[in-house]
C-alpha cells in the first residue's frame, strides 16, 4: 500500500507545480533536505550490560578521533563530536565557482551508574567508537532496611 502512494502514477498532491507534484515522493524518500552527513551523524548507540562492564557502540562516520570528547561524570557518559566539512570547486581560470561549507557539532549522554572511571577505554576505529565502562564491584554486605 505504501508503494502505490509513492509511485509516479499517484497524483493525489497534482496541483499543476512540481514541488506540490513530488513533495510527498521527496519528503518520504530523503527526509528533510539536510547535507548527508547531518542525517548520518545522529550517534546511533547500541548499549550492552553484563555482570562486569558496560559496552557502548556508537557510530559517529565521517568524524575524525581527534574531534570526539568523552567524559564520565557522577553516573553520566556523556560523548561529543563536532565535524568540518568545506569543499571549493574551480574552473581552468582557477576562478571559485562553487564553495559550500558545513559545520555541526553533536552530543549525547547516557546514565551508566556504578562505573570504575580510572579503568575506562575507549576505541575509534571505522567510524564506531566503542567504550569499555568496568563496573565497580558492587558491595556484598547490603543491608536491608526494615519497615516499621
């Protein structure tokens, strides 16, 4: 059903002018008009738990090691990453007929509670930062508190 709506037989936005024509094929086939790497930068994470660590994946393409910050403060992960990106196109007169430029900056945080901070690491490698987060070794005389 959401083929039919989307292919060039549908006429159900035809109101004679080419943006109204295609706007619902455009909208749902790229998202609004932001430069790819703005769409592709949304520090997708993947976050596993086990009895002795945190793993956090996340994919940050395009974003150069040195432009990522990570800290771990009072139980919150927090990571960010700014990202550059000029191009210049010249003709033979080495005249500039096309510059554009893009700047973004990202961030995210993440409660990861009961962690060793002296014994994180982390790894960027192919446009995937992973962080290692040891926990601490949780105390084993817990006592519990009764209610009166």
């Amino acid at each position: 059903m959401s083929n039919e709506l989307m292919n060039n037989q549908n006429n159900w936005m035809d109101f004679g002018d080419d943006f109204f024509n295609h706007f619902g094929r455009n909208f749902f086939k790229t998202g609004l008009d932001f430069p790819l790497s703005a769409r592709q930068t949304t520090m997708k994470t993947d976050i596993s738990e086990s009895e002795q660590a945190y793993t956090v994946k996340i994919d940050l393409p395009g974003l150069k090691k040195e432009n990522l910050n990570i800290d771990y403060e009072n139980g919150i992960l927090s990571v960010s990453g700014k990202q550059e990106q000029e191009s210049e196109a010249r003709n033979d007169a080495n005249e500039v007929i096309h510059s554009e430029r893009y700047y973004g900056s990202y961030s995210r945080s993440y409660r990861l509670p009961q962690v060793d901070r002296d014994k994180i690491t982390a790894k960027y490698d192919g446009g995937v930062l992973q962080i290692e987060l040891p926990k601490t070794s949780v105390s084993a005389d817990k006592n519990p508190i009764e209610i009166q």
